[in-house]
C-alpha cells in the first residue's frame, strides 16, 4: 500500500509538518532532580525523529513547581531557568527534520493531589482535593501563558495545552469536576474560561505561534463531557485560534477506571477504537487540524483514517515506544518490517511504579544509545534451544552480531507461548508480534530446525561453542482423579488447537489471565463456560488495572460463569466436581461441599512450572551456557525478550 496521505506534509497554523505521524505525548518516568530534560530523555525523542516522526510532542511539563502539581515528579517549563534543557532537546529533533512542540500541564487533583477546581472526594485517591482560589487561577492562567513562552524563547515550534484526563484544564472544563461559582464556573463558558484565558493570553503576545489543545472528548462520569458537550468545546476553543486539536479520552479522577473509551487502550480493546471520537470533531471542526488518538500501530490503518477524513493526523503513542522508525519503516513500504506493539501496558504501567518506561518488544527504550551491536571478533557456533520469545530474539541478535545461529523448536512452529497467547481473536496483536518474528527470522542466517527436541545427547552431538537453554515451562496438571478422560487438556493446547475440542459445555479450572482468555476462547467457539477459581477473585495477580479491566469486559460480555473460592475436586464422566467454598487460607476444603459442573472440554489454567531436570541435563553438555526465559522464571513477553536480547549482545 502507498500511504500518500501519512506522508504528505501538513500546516499546523504556520507550522508545517513534513508528514501526518504525531509522536503523541508520553512521560517516560525519568526525571532529574533540577526538573530538566535527562539526557536520556533527550536521546529517546531524538531516536523518533532519526525514525522520521513528522511531529514530536514532548511529555507533559509542568507549569508550576508546587501549585496543582500532584504527586509525582515531573519535567518543569516553569521556571527561566529550565529554557536551555529545553532547546538542547529541540535542537536534537530538528537536525532530523521532524518539528516539536511542548506540552504543558499541571495535575490538578488528579492521581490523589491536594487542589483541584473542586472539593470533590475522589474515590480513586481517597482524597478531598482543596478548591483552588480565584486568585490561584488567574496566577495560574498566568504561569501557564509564562510556560509557552519560555518553550517559544526555547525553540519549540509549538505548544499544546494539555486540557485532557481530568488533570486540572480537564477538570476545570468538566460539568462534573467543576463546581465552581466564580468566574471560573457556573455555565459552559465560565468551564472554558481558564485554558480559552490561556490561549487568548499565548496568542496575544505571539499571534503567530502554533498552539493547539488536548483534551478528552468523553470522560466516564455522570454529568461530565461526553461528544456531544466535546463537539461545543471544540467549537468554542476554536475561537480563541487553535491550529489544531488533539482528541483523547478520558480517565477520570473520582470514579474507578472503567471508561469504555480506555485513554491507552489495552489488547484487549479494538484498534482505532477513539478513532470515532475524532471523526464527530472533525465533522463540527471541519477546517481545524484533528489529530486521533488510541491505539493507532497499523500505517494501513492510519492512511484509511487519513484518506477517509476521519481526522487530520494520527498521534501514535506505544507503537513508537516499540519502534521508534515506524514512519520511515511505513514510508519505505517496508512494513512488515515494523516492531509492532502487543498493547501489554506494560510501558504505560511504569508511570504508576515511577520506574523508567520499558516495552515488552523493543529492548532499547531509555537506552538508545546502547542499540548499535557490535559485530563479534570471534565466529561462534551457538545452539538455541526453544522458539519462543526469548530464543527467537537471543538468535536474532546473535546472528545479526555474525554468529553461526541455530534455533531448535520441538512443535512444528515458532513462537513458544506466544503461540497459543495469540489465537483468540482479541489478541491480533500478538499474533501480529509473532509475524514480526517470523519474518525476521526467515530473513537472517538462521538455521531454524524445527519438529526436532533437543535432548543432552543431541547436545553432545552437535556440540556448540554456547548453547542458549529457553525452553519455557509447562503447565500443571491437577493430581485428581479421571485427569486422562477426554476433553481435559491444558488450556494452551486446548488453544493451540480448539478444532480438536468438541462439545457445548466447558469448564475452565484457573482464573488467571490465561484461564480468562481461554475462556473466551471457548465461548468464542460456542462454548457455554464457566470458570473456577479457588481465590476470591478472578485476575488477582494482574497487575496492570487497565488489562484486568478490559480483560473483565471481555468475560462479562460473553456471560461467563465464575465461581470463586473453589477446588477442582475429580473429573467425573459428566465434568467437573469442584469444592466450594474452598479455603485457601487453610488449605482445607471445610465447611466446602462437592458440587458437579457439567462439561464436554475441561480446561486447566493453573499454573507453570519448569522442567529444572531437564535444564540442568542439557547445561552440564557445554562449557559456556545460559540459561533464560520462562524457563529461568515464568514471566512476560518482555522478561524474555529483554534477557534473549542481553545474552546475544554478550556471546
Ligand atoms: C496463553 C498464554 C497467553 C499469554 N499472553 C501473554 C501476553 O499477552 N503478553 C505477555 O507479555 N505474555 C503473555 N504470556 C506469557 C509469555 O508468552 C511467556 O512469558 C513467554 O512466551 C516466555 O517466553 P520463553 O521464550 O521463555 O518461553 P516459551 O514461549 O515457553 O518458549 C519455549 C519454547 O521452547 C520449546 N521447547 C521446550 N523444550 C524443548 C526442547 N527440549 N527442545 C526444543 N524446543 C523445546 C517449546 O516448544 C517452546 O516453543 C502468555 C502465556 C500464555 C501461556
Ligand atoms: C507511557 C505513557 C505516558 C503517557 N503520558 C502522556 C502525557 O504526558 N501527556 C498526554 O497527553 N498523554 C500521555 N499519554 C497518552 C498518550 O499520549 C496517548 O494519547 C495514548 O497512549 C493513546 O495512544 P496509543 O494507543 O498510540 O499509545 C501517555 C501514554 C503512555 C502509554
Ligand atoms: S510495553 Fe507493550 S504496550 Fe507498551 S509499547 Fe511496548 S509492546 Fe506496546
């Protein structure tokens, strides 16, 4: 596919952009204790401009070291000082070519901070933010106005104010978040009138200058915006010059996370799913510049929005944490050559942990300078064994550092456990990522010998300079009675291969996200399901919110049965017969009865274990070994591929 709209150069306000990808806005979790850009930071966005990223927009800075700050740390533009951290970044986008403009922010009482437009309890944060004074807003119309002037003296080529996600524009703009009876509330254009009094205020001084606005176009609160309060915000903010809009949406500050329109939408979340959002701005706005927003990866995908009017540019945020050369990968019509992103949150989760931003796919965030391999001074035979995530990047790395690669794979095809993790229809992304692999590997000088397990024998055989054991591990199976009937299986065979499975009543013995995803899996495939976990809730061990919550969806839709603090008992020739209520925390099924589930499929998703035996059998054949992966710890996409990679650069 040609992708002449992605590719063709737009005006921002006297601003022109040489293409339609937008670096959407991400913090990326480092800061310095001056509040000035990491170099890190610096070379992070450097890399998405060298990638051919037509507009970069920074991260959100803070306008204001103490006011409506929130708690977590964050880069400043609030200060004179800050300016020249400012440029060093600018300078670095602009000698590739892409433009960059700054984003400015304060949180408000989002995340749990002390002031907001409103006291209103947030159930999230368990905190009553303090009403902001008239006299606090009008400083911080001020401070912000002061912001975009700093990021102009800094060489930014424009601002965006960020009046998204309930922060304090957000909040301010918000029906149900904005209390407020001075001027600063009470009607529609008293909401506006804080971020219309900071346009106004940036555009007076420099009518000239690029400025657009961020904001939700749908938050999940009663009485809050929703698109059609959205499509009048955008037509009043219009008004005051914007040259563009940035469409989101909204998480909000008082209410749990639940949102239908995820602002970071998950795997479990359709693709271009805010992309409808856009579209109703888009028709109310039709001569101001709408760029889209979520979970846009696919430069098909966005052209089709573009070519179709759906909105002007696309933000693209996780797709290029995961490959920073999306756009030059896309306009060189390479793009099955694309990293592309499994929409794990795993990244996005960082910013709650306040730990450095990381990718399951892409190894190298925060640490570009790292990436360039260097090419091996001594030729070593290396033998991989297991095509999973974790040996599928260790021999791609190894060969491309001209290594005599090997990978060895006991199933008839690649991909370990993102096999099986990418067959339900929902996880097209990860399906997606295996391709990726495939790909990659057909291209190198890999020997790919699959059907073929590896024994310490097979070992001694070929004798290799290093060998790489990333065999993962293998579920386990409940020692109960009638395990061997038909229809029981492992969940991941059951969805490597549901065609082998037949009947209409399954029972799924797990929870966990495995056990969830297999049992809409089932009931993708007609199956009535119900799932039984022996804890007091499903997903408990998932940590990502916005996962688990679109993961719950997900069961809720399909009307699947759950029942909780309950044990697999036997397996009897109607199904299952389960204790319940089962206590974990005896470890006794008292006070429990047995109760029959009637089923066709059995499914077990309840944990794995790894064959040590085995990986101490195959590592005492070769002098230098590595053992890593699943195999090492059951983990993550990211787990594997971060050690895969680290043990191929040191080979
Ligand atoms: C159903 C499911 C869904 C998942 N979804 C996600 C997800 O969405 N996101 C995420 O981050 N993680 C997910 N995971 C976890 C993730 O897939 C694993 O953590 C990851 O695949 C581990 O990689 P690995 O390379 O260490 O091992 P594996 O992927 O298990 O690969 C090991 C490979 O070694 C092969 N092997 C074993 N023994 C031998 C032998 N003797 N000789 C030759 N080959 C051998 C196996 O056949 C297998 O192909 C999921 C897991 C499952 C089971
Ligand atoms: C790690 C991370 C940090 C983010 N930080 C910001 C931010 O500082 N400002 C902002 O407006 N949006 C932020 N967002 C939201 C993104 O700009 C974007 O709207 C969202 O991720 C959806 O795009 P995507 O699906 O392409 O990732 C962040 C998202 C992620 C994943
Ligand atoms: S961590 Fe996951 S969601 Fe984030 S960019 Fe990487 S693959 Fe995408």
């Amino acid at each position: 596919m040609r992708f002449d709209k992605l590719f063709s150069p737009i005006k921002l306000g006297k601003t022109e952009i040489p293409n339609r990808v937008v670096l959407a806005p991400m913090g990326v979790s480092v800061y310095s204790p001056d509040d000035t850009w990491p170099k890190r930071t610096i070379r992070y966005f450097e890399e998405r401009a060298i990638g051919g990223t037509g507009l970069i927009i920074s991260s959100f800075t803070r306008v204001h070291n103490k006011l409506a700050t929130g708690p977590s740390p964050m880069i400043g533009i609030y200060d004179d000082r800050l300016i020249p951290s400012h440029t060093e970044l600018v300078e670095k986008v602009h000698q590739h070519g892409s433009k960059i403009f700054l984003q400015i922010a304060l949180h408000g009482c989002k995340f749990g901070g002390l002031e907001g437009p409103s006291s209103i309890y947030s159930l999230n944060y368990a905190v009553r933010p303090r009403e902001l004074t008239t006299e606090e807003l009008d400083h911080l119309v001020d401070c912000f106005v002061k912001a975009a002037f700093r990021g102009k003296e800094a060489g930014y080529d424009g601002i965006e104010v960020h009046g998204g996600y309930s922060y304090l524009i957000g909040a301010m703009i918000s029906p149900a978040l904005n209390k407020r009876a001075d001027k600063y509330g009470g009607s529609f254009e008293g909401r506006m009138k804080f971020p219309t009094d900071i346009i106004k205020g940036i555009l007076d001084k420099y009518p000239d200058f690029t400025v657009g606005f961020k904001y939700s176009a749908y938050e999940w609160l009663e009485g809050g915006v929703d698109i059609e309060l959205a499509k009048k915000i955008a037509q009043y903010i219009v008004k005051t010059g914007v040259s563009f809009l940035d469409i989101a949406s909204s998480s909000s500050t008082t209410t749990l996370y639940t949102s239908k329109y995820s602002h970071v939408p998950p795997i479990y979340v359709p693709r271009n799913t805010l992309m409808p959002l856009a579209e109703e701005i888009k028709k109310v706005c039709p001569q101001t510049p709408i760029i889209a927003n979520g979970a846009i990866t696919v430069p098909e995908e966005a052209e089709e929005a573009l070519a179709k009017n759906r909105c002007d540019m696309v933000a693209i945020g996780r797709a290029l944490i995961a490959d920073p050369h999306w756009a030059n990968k896309a306009r060189s019509q390479k793009t099955e050559t694309i990293t592309p992103c499994i929409r794990c949150n795993v990244c996005h989760h960082q910013l709650w942990l306040g730990t450095p931003l990381c990718c399951s796919m892409n190894p190298y965030v925060l640490k570009e300078s790292r990436q360039k391999l260097s090419f091996t001074a001594v030729k070593k035979n290396v033998m991989v064994v297991g095509a999973g995530p974790a040996g599928m990047r260790c021999a791609l790395t190894a060969s491309k550092r001209g290594h005599k690669v090997t990978l060895y794979e006991k199933r008839g095809h690649v991909g370990g456990m993102m096999y099986p993790g990418s067959r339900p229809s929902f996880k097209n992304d990860v399906a997606r990522a295996l391709q990726w692999f495939e790909s990659e590997i057909k291209k190198s000088n890999i020997v790919l010998r699959l059907n073929t397990e590896v024994t310490p024998d097979l070992v001694e055989k070929e004798a290799p300079d290093v060998l790489v054991i990333c065999i993962g591990a293998y579920p386990i199976m409940p020692d109960v009675e009638g395990m061997d009937k038909p229809g029981v299986d492992s969940a991941i065979n059951i969805l490597e291969d549901i065609s082998k499975y037949r009947g209409k009543k399954a029972v799924v013995i797990g929870g966990g996200e495995v056990g969830c995803e297999t049992a809409c899996y089932l009931a993708d495939h007609g199956f009535e399901v119900t799932i039984v976990e022996i804890l007091q809730e499903i997903l408990k061990e998932s940590e990502i919110t916005e996962m688990k919550l679109r993961l719950s969806d997900l069961i809720r839709e399909r009307k699947i049965s759950i029942i909780l603090e309950s044990k697999l008992n036997k397996i009897t020739e109607e199904g299952a017969e389960i204790i319940m209520p089962y206590d974990t925390q005896m470890g006794l099924s008292q006070g429990g009865r047995e109760q029959g589930l009637d089923a066709d499929v059995i499914a077990i998703a309840v944990n794995q274990k790894t064959d040590s035996a085995l990986v101490d059998s195959l590592s005492m054949k070769v002098e230098e070994f590595y053992i890593i992966g699943d195999c090492k710890k059951p983990a993550r996409i990211k787990e594997a591929v971060e050690a895969g990679e680290e043990v191929a650069r040191s080979i």
